[in-house]
C-alpha cells in the first residue's frame, strides 16, 4: 500500500532536522525565523498530502464504509490495548468491582422473591428456584405462526423509513421499498415454505 509520505518531504524533513541542530546553537534571529517559516510551510504540505492521499484511498476503495473507517482508525490511532494488569478504577481494581456485581446480581432474585413474598423468608435460598418453578407459570413451548399475504408484507414494507443504512445484506429499506412490487409474492412464498 502506498504511504502519503513522497520523496519531497522526506528530503524536506531531512533538511528540516538538519536546519534544528543549525538554529539550536545559533544565536541569528533571521535564521531562526527562517526555520520556524520552513517548520511551518512543510506542516501544511504534510497536512495537504494526508488529505489527498486518504481522500485518494477512499475514492478508488470498492467498499467506502469500510476504508473510512480504517482511515478514522489511522487518524486517531485506534488500538486495542490488551494490558495484563487492569488499571484501578478509584483505588478498586476490575476484578473487585466485577466480584461486588456478581454477588449483588446473583443475590438479587432471592431478595425480590423475599420483599415480594413475605412468607419467603422461612424458605432457604437454595430453595427459591423450587418455588418460582412451583408458583409462576411457564410460557408456552411452542409459537403458533399464521398465514401471512402479500398485503400483509406490503404493509410492514412500506412502514420502513426511507432510510439509505444498510446492514451486511447490503439492501437498505430505499432499496426494499422500490423493490416491493416485484418481491412481495416470492417473499410472501419463501415465508410460508420456511416456517411450514
């Protein structure tokens, strides 16, 4: 993959660290600001060269979301940081704030079931499961599915929003909804084949 960084400006940044040990023991204020013109002129051109490169990369990408993204993640130097010791959060480390959320979360059944069933409280909190299995009643195993028409998955269509997102199908709900007239019926088709 080509880098932005050309010929031009690396001999530019060679002259421009040999021009910084120049200016650093030289006591000519011209020269001095003769290197802080130089520091800024290439600090434009370097600039001027990410943009049209990146916007370069972009252009000629066949899958812009993607190359965007990979451009963002350059630009603010995204990485993921797998650090062996987690960092303290406030003097706790992960670790302990994770143990004290565990505890409360699998505690928390046994004191709703005990504030909302007072009578509870004689039962030992091994037994709640056996209790809630006993008292509450289940769902239904099975979900009974209808016929559906095409009038009926011409109606969800057109309740889409107008919307140019996509996900990895790739068909965003422009697309579904100037489709529709010529899919409705293979869809209403396929719907009853797979869940009949």
């Amino acid at each position: 993959m080509k880098s932005w960084i050309t010929k031009g400006i690396k001999i530019s940044c060679a002259n421009k660290r040999k021009m910084y040990l120049e200016s650093r023991n030289s006591t000519n204020a011209d020269f001095k600001n003769h290197y802080k013109t130089y520091c800024q002129v290439l600090s434009k051109v370097i600039k001027t060269a990410k943009n049209l490169y990146y916007n370069n990369c972009i252009a000629q990408a066949d899958n812009k979301q993607k190359v965007t993204w990979n451009v963002i993640n350059t630009l603010t130097n995204a990485k993921t940081t797998n650090t062996k010791d987690p960092p303290n959060l406030n003097g706790n480390s992960f670790t302990s704030i994770a143990n004290v959320f565990n505890t409360y979360f699998t505690s928390m059944a046994d004191t709703l079931l005990t504030n909302k069933f007072p009578k509870l409280d004689t039962i030992k909190t091994n037994d709640s499961m056996r209790y809630l299995e006993q008292n509450i009643k289940c769902c239904p195993s099975q979900i009974k599915l209808y016929n559906t028409t095409t009038h009926e998955i011409n109606k969800i269509i057109n309740s889409q929003k107008n919307k140019i997102s996509h996900g990895y199908d790739e068909i965003s709900d422009k697309i579904l909804k100037a489709s529709a007239p010529f899919i409705i019926s293979p869809l209403t088709y396929i719907y009853l084949i797979k869940y009949y």
